[in-house]
C-alpha cells in the first residue's frame, strides 16, 4: 500500500460485540506499526473504547477513532486521545445523527462517517449518508475550523467524487483496492476520481 501511494493505513478492529466480527487489537496495530511509516489510522468498532484508547495510543496509532455511539463521555474521550499526543476522531454509523458532533468540535481532528453498517467488508455504499457529508462540513466550516471528514464503507471509483465534492477528504477503500489486481492503479484512480 506504501509503494502504491496510499497516505494511510486505515485499520479496522472489531471486537465480536459492537459489530460481529473479531479483528485487530494493539498487537496488530503493533506489527503495522512496524511494517509502514506511513500514518496508521485506528478505527474502534468496540464496545467500551475509553478502556483499550491507551493500549492502541502505545501500540503506534497516529489516529484514534471511537463510535459516538458506544462513549459515554464523549468530549473526554477525545480529549484523551490528544493527551496521548494522538489525533482524536469521532465515528458516525449510517442513522446516528451528525448533532452530537457540536458538542464536540474543539476536540475533533478528524469526523468518520461511515457509509455502511460496520462490520464487514464488501458492503455497498449507503448514498443516503451523502447529505450528511454536506451538513458535517458545514458544521465544521461554521466553525472555522480544520477537521478532517473520513469516509469509510464501499467506497469506489464511482462515488468517491460524489463524496469528495460533498466535502470528505479523506476516503477509505477496502474492496475497491485490495480486490483489484493492480492496486497501486486502483489508489490512482480513486485519487483521480476524487479530484475530478
Ligand atoms: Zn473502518
């Protein structure tokens, strides 16, 4: 993915009960850590993340994402991860509304929004996530702010335009690149479809 041009390694971690599968923990995030320079963006499909944001701060994530949906103390958690010398992200499923996020923004450096359920991979994308693309960087830009808006779920040369004009600027691919032969080309051309 380095040679290819990524600018990222996004890595997933589930943990059988927020979604259904079991993957990652720090020891993977470990192992990455060793393999690439390139910065390594934690994504926490897990129940209780404020007891495992430390473990994944010391295993080498550069960001750490955790779902709104799972934080008990949101803005705390955040701010924990920045304490940790980390970049702090606040994950969206599909229906969670994008509300939460005002009471949030001064601790935010990235926003995920997932574009489908999480869980597993090669799912379609959700296009009614779309608007709230639009209203999360307006929210941001109202702010005067700079916050990265991530999107992460069957993104692909097809959409990735539609969701870089609505204001995400950083996409994740799954399927649409490890599922091709020429990798490093399939990274080219979603990077050429989000700038058309
Ligand atoms: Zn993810």
């Amino acid at each position: 993915m380095e040679a290819g041009g990524a600018d990222a390694i996004h890595v997933d971690v589930m943990d059988g009960r927020f979604v259904p599968n079991l993957h990652g923990g720090p020891e993977w995030v470990k192992a990455a850590r060793r393999a690439t320079k390139l910065p390594l963006d934690v994504h926490l499909m897990i129940a209780e993340p404020d007891r495992y944001i430390a473990a994944f701060a010391e295993a080498g994530a550069d960001i750490i994402g955790i779902h709104v949906e799972v934080s008990d103390a949101l803005q705390r958690s955040l701010a924990e991860i920045r304490r940790l010398g980390k970049k702090s992200c606040a994950v969206l499923n599909p229906h969670t509304s994008e509300e939460v996020l005002r009471y949030v923004l001064g601790d935010l450096d990235q926003i995920l929004l997932m574009t489908v359920n999480p869980g597993f991979s090669g799912q379609g994308f959700l296009s009614s996530v779309v608007p709230k693309i639009r209203r999360v960087r307006k929210l941001v830009e109202d702010a005067g702010l700079s916050i990265d808006i991530e999107v992460d779920g069957g993104i692909s040369v097809e959409n990735a335009k539609i969701v870089a004009s609505e204001g995400a600027s950083v996409l994740v691919a799954g399927s649409s690149v490890f599922g091709e032969r020429d990798r490093a080309e399939a990274i080219q051309r979603l990077r050429e479809a989000a700038r058309s």
